[in-house]
C-alpha cells in the first residue's frame, strides 16, 4: 500500500496541472477565443502550445500580466543553453583559470551526454494540455526527462565549489552557497514557467546530478591529468567521441537533440586535445608539487581591464573563424566521401554520416580555439595571460 501511495505521488509530480498552476501564479494567462474582446487592448503575444508528436502546433495567444517574471525567468533559460556556456567557458579559460575550466568542461560533456541520452531512452514526453504555454516551441518535439536545464543548474555550482574549494581560498562559504541556490532556483522555475518540464522532470535532473557527481568528482582529478600527460590523448579523444556519437540512442522522431549532444561533448573534447598540445609544447607546465599552498581570488583591477577584454575579443574572433573553417571543411568532407549534395535537407541533415562529422569537426575547432588558438593568438598581440603557464595541474 505504502509503494502504491509513493508511486502515485511520484506519478502525480508529472501532471502538467503543476506547470499552468505554476504559469498563472506568475502571471501567465492564455487568452481564450471568447476572451479576446475583453482583451482587445491588452498586450498580447502568439506562441506555440506542446505538440505531441511533429504535427503541425495549434497557436493559443496569451496575456503577459507581470513583465519582471517573464524576463528573469527568460533570462534564467538562456542559462542553461550551449552559446552561455560556450562564451563562459571561454572567458573563464582565457582570463581566470584554465585548469578549472577543463575539468568542468569534461562534467559538462558527461553530464548533458548521460541526460540527452535518457531522454530517447525514457521517451517521455514534454508536459501537454490545454492550459499550459510553450514559450520555448522550438524545443517542443524533444523529449523532457531528465531535464538538462536543472541537472546544469545543479552541477555548475557543486563542481565549482568542489574545484574551488581545492584550489582556491574561498573567501564567503556562506556567500557562494546563497548564490548556488538562486542560481539553482532561476533555472528550475524557468523550466516551468516556459512550460518546457514538469515538476518531475526537474526533480530526475537534479537527483541524477547529484548521482552522477558522486560518481564522477572522486576521480575527475585523475582524468584530467591523463588527458593531460598521456601521449596518445588525441586519438583516445576521437576515439571516444566517434564511439559516443554511433552509440547514441536513435530518436524516433527528427529532433536536435543528438546534434546538441555531440557539438558539447566535441567541444569538451577540443579543448582536452588543445590544452594537450599546449603541454607537449610547454606553453602549460605542472604546478609545483611541493606547494599545498591555496590560492588567493582577486579581482582585476583597472589596469587588467584591456588586457581581459582584448583577451575575450581576440579569442571569440579567433572561436568563430575557426569554426567557419570548421564548417566548410566538414561540408566538403561529406560531399566527397559520400556524394551528397543538398545538406539542408531536413531528411539529409539528420543522417549520420551528415549530422555527426557536420557537428563534430566544427565544434572540435571551437574546442581548440578556446585552449590553443585563442590563447596563442594573444601571446601574439603580447595580451596573454601568464598565469596560465602553471595550469597544467
């Protein structure tokens, strides 16, 4: 009796009566036909309700009454998607710490590839009904548990208190845990709010994250610096990517999501292969061994200003050149090795042997111009960071 009542409980966390309960508590209201003359001056917005399969969505108008909601919880999406994380990797590698930024790039990867993959396997639709909103349609088709938002939410600030607190002084524990929880608390809500997961699909993700770390935290150190030492990392990294690109689940319906996958785990992997190459050359060395001492977090000062965003900017130019090359090589690639032409052809573009090597080889760039190409072209302009040098471990 006991499992029933828990299963049922459980069960119950998934309906989607939470998530318009949970949209009208913040001021989201759809507009019904016979509403419309009532609301003829309020102002309005056309969206996308959930669609259950790849028909073509139903369009519902709705009535935004707290404009301050819509925007945090807006901005608390965009916390959770690749071009955030992409651009703060980057700034963190190139201006903070870019031993740190590694090792929560390789959680990252493992962390969006372990949930993407439950997703096709789980199969379970995003919530549906007749009262909820989609703010976020082009994201509708995809599956929702676990949800990769609230696991993100969750491993951002646990991995970096763990890779802090080794590596660094922590100046306000009290502070750090405060701002975790907020953090953690915007994205979650976020995802209810835009009507992309039900309140079960949060909960999956951040207990999953919490699983995973336990797991992967204890030996995340170790890894790192195999990645770093071993002679043959760049072929154990292709190895690894091109076997998790194969092994991931096949999806039923055409969806992002395993193009998603990999641009991350290729990006990861590009900057384990970039900062490897940084090693061989020496431009990274080991931190002294006979140092326990922790450092101190200071902030910039005036004089650091121009040097961090001449840094940054060199760095997203070189990012984004590299990628083009990226893209045009991976195109040509394909086009000679399997004689297709028309790759943006949505049947064509799902294929593997097109949507694997057209997300890998770009995004395998972008990984090598935030750890090799972006830092030597600072050392070029005379900008570069020099206490990246004893960032090897």
């Amino acid at each position: 009796m006991q499992l029933k009542y828990l299963y049922q409980t459980i069960y119950s966390l998934h309906d989607p009566i939470h998530v318009g309960r949970f949209q009208k508590l913040f001021g989201l209201e759809i507009i019904h036909d016979d509403d419309q003359d009532d609301d003829r001056n309020r102002k309005s917005s056309f969206h996308s309700s959930i669609p259950s399969t790849n028909q073509q969505p139903k369009q519902k108008k709705y009535l935004i009454r707290n404009y301050l909601w819509y925007y945090l919880f807006s901005f608390g999406a965009r916390l959770g998607y690749e071009v955030f994380y992409a651009l703060s990797f980057s700034y963190l590698y190139w201006n903070l710490d870019s031993f740190i930024c590694r090792q929560l790039m390789l959680i990252w990867a493992i962390l969006m590839y372990t949930g993407q993959a439950l997703k096709e396997i789980f199969r379970i639709p995003r919530p549906s009904g007749p009262n909820i909103l989609i703010l976020e349609p082009e994201y509708s088709f995809e599956y929702g548990m676990p949800s990769t938002h609230a696991m993100l939410a969750a491993m951002v600030p646990l991995t970096l208190y763990s890779l802090l607190n080794n590596r660094y002084e922590i100046i306000s524990p009290l502070l750090f845990i405060f701002c975790s929880i907020c953090w953690c608390t915007l994205i979650c809500c976020s995802r209810l709010y835009l009507g992309m997961h039900s309140v079960l699909d949060i909960l999956v993700g951040l207990s999953l994250t919490c699983i995973l770390l336990a797991f992967v935290l204890p030996i995340l150190s170790i890894t790192d610096q195999f990645l770093i030492h071993n002679s043959f990392t760049p072929l154990i990294i292709t190895a690894i990517l091109i076997i998790s690109s194969l092994l991931y689940p096949v999806s039923n319906k055409q969806s992002p999501s395993r193009g998603d996958t990999i641009s991350i785990i290729s990006a990861s992997g590009g900057v384990y292969i970039g900062s490897w190459i940084n090693y061989q050359l020496a431009i990274i060395r080991d931190h002294s061994s006979h140092s326990n001492e922790l450092y101190q977090i200071l902030l910039p000062s005036l004089n650091d200003m121009p040097f961090i965003i001449g840094r940054f900017v060199i760095g997203l130019l070189t990012l984004f050149a590299l990628r083009s090359l990226g893209k045009l090589f991976a195109k040509w690639a394909i086009r000679f090795f399997t004689g297709l032409k028309d790759l943006n052809n949505e049947q064509t573009k799902h294929l593997t042997v097109v949507e694997v090597p057209m997300k890998m080889i770009p995004f395998l760039m972008i990984g090598l111009a935030i750890s090799f190409f972006g830092p030597l072209m600072a050392r070029i302009a005379h900008i570069e960071r020099h206490s990246m040098m004893f960032e090897a471990s």
